[in-house]
C-alpha cells in the first residue's frame, strides 16, 4: 500500500480534490434543482455546471490536459464544433410549443 | 530490411516513425471512438431536449432524488477507482491494479441494478414507452432511450473491465491497457453528468 508521500508525489492527492470538485458540482446540480426559478433558467445553470464537470473530468481524469497541446486541441476543437452543429434545431422547438405548429 | 524500407525511410524521414499526436494507436482508436460516441449521445439529448420543449404537458414524475443521488456518488467514486486503478497499473503493480478495476467493474454492477430497480419502479407505476399516467406519452420512449443508451454503455464498460482486468492479471495486457479501458469508463462517468439534471433533476415533481 502506498505511502501519503509516495501518493502526493505521484499526483494522486490531485485526483482526490478533483474527484471532491467534481462531487461538489453535481451537489450543486442537485441545489440548483430546489431553486423557485423558471425552467431556462435552471437549464442554463444545469448545463454551465454541467459543462465546467465534464470539463474538469476530460481534463484531469481522462489525462486530456497532460496530452499533446495539438490533440487536445483536435479533440476539443472537433467535437465542440459537431455538437454546436447539433443546435440548429432548437427554433424549431420554441416554434412547435408556442404556435401550436401552425406558424410559418 | 528491405529495399523498399530502405527506400521509404529515405524519402520520408520521420513521417513513417512518428505515431499521431504522439499517442498510441491504441489510445487513439479509443479517443475516436469516444468522441464519435459523444455524438450519438448529444444528438440523443438535443432530441430529449428538443421534445421537451416543444411539449406543454411534459410529466415531472421524480419525487425523491436519492436514488439518483446514491447512483451519481457510485458511478462518480468508480472514476476515481478507475483512475488509482491505472495509476497504480502504471507503477507496475499488478494486484492492486487488478483490485482497483475489479472495485470499479463492481460499482458499475450497483450502479446498473439501481438503474433496472428504479426502471421496475416507474413501470409498475404504469409506465411504458408509449404512455405515462402523468402527461405525454414522447416521456416514456425519451426517458428509457436515452437511460437506456446509457446503461448499455455501463453494462458493456462493466464486461470491458472484466474482461482488460483478468487479461492483465494473466499478463496479456499491460498498463497502457488499462489506462484505456479507463478512459472509457470515465467517458460513461461524464455521460452521466449531462444525464442526470436534463431528464431527472429538471423533471423533480414540484
């Protein structure tokens, strides 16, 4: 078994506050979730945790940040890119709930 | 070697040599694929999303959050599990590696039966994929598509890790193997983070 030493040497300590961060983000999801706001509001305070969690995760605990700069780039340049392609589709949804349909 | 090796190294230098990003294949492959699941999972959400808004009497039939609190703290620890598992597969020490995955594999077992049990539950209180005893019928297939990816996804992390563990144990595979399972099951993990307030916390029956 390890030594506290040997797990702060080898970086381990880092992968216990980044866990305790990341535990602390989705509590805050969970808080967020017993506020009186409306429903965009709380979406878009979700998805800001939500993004900062995952980011952190990526980042630490998928070794992301310790990789090349130039595929940490292709990774987050290419799928950033795709996902916001994705978004097109929302006006549509506003469309649907407010004009029943019948909109042009 | 031969002349045609011989030939290529003299015309290409280091293009033949230099693996790309500096990464393994391996590791690449599984970056990939990661990436390309991440789409599949996006576009399911954007729809759940899309489906959501776009209805009036979209259900809010979650009334405890402790279930998929408990499921969170277990599917979150199992990446820190996974993480000392490969640092531990890197030191070169073999059991406690294999110990670490094997602990990991066996949150994502609890996290899994959670899940079904919690399933049972919505499908006892008359829940199907067509309709619902709250509102629209599109929340049942939205919600059980898009958990149902998700769980897919962890049953066949839980069988990968099984599976990476035992063969490194057997010294099939070595750390790098490991680190790559891991990453994985750390792509699961992050799913989860999106997962969790679109369709439960953002449906919590108020």
């Amino acid at each position: 078994m390890p030594t506290a030493a040997e797990l702060k040497r080898e970086g381990t300590g880092k992968y216990l506050v980044v866990y305790l961060c990341i535990l602390a983000f989705a509590g805050l999801q969970f808080v967020i979730a017993y506020q009186n706001i409306t429903a965009s509001q709380m979406f878009r305070r979700m998805f800001s945790v939500a993004l900062v969690e995952a980011g952190v995760a990526v980042l630490f605990f998928m070794h992301l940040w310790a990789e090349k700069r130039g595929f940490l780039l292709f990774v987050v340049i290419f799928t950033v890119f795709v996902l916001l392609s994705m978004q097109f589709g929302w006006t549509d949804s506003f469309r649907l709930i407010h004009c029943g349909g019948y909109c042009s | 070697m031969s002349q045609a090796d011989l030939t290529m190294q003299r015309h290409s230098g280091g293009m033949l040599t230099d693996r790309p990003f500096a990464i393994p294949t391996k590791k690449l492959a599984m970056w990939l694929f990661i990436i390309a699941d991440t789409m599949t999972f996006s576009a399911c959400l954007v729809a759940y999303g899309f489906l959501r808004n776009a209805t009036p009497d979209w259900p809010r039939p979650f009334h405890s959050i402790v279930n998929v609190a408990v499921m969170t703290f277990i599917l979150l620890t199992s990446s820190l599990t996974m993480l000392l598992g490969a640092q531990t597969a890197k030191r070169g020490d073999q059991a406690g590696a294999f110990r670490w995955t094997m602990i990991t594999a066996l949150a994502g077992v609890m996290f899994a039966v959670l899940h079904i049990r919690e399933w049972l539950g919505l499908i006892g209180e008359g829940m199907t994929l067509f309709k619902n005893p709250w509102g629209t019928g599109l929340f049942g297939a939205a919600f059980f598509s898009v958990t149902g990816l998700h769980i897919t996804h962890v049953i066949a992390g839980v069988i990968a890790l099984t599976i990476v563990g035992l063969r490194y144990k057997g010294g099939r595979y070595n750390a790098d193997d490991i680190e790559i399972v891991g990453l994985y099951w750390h792509f699961v993990d992050l799913v989860w983070m999106f997962v969790v307030p679109f369709v439960y916390l953002m449906n919590l029956a108020h």
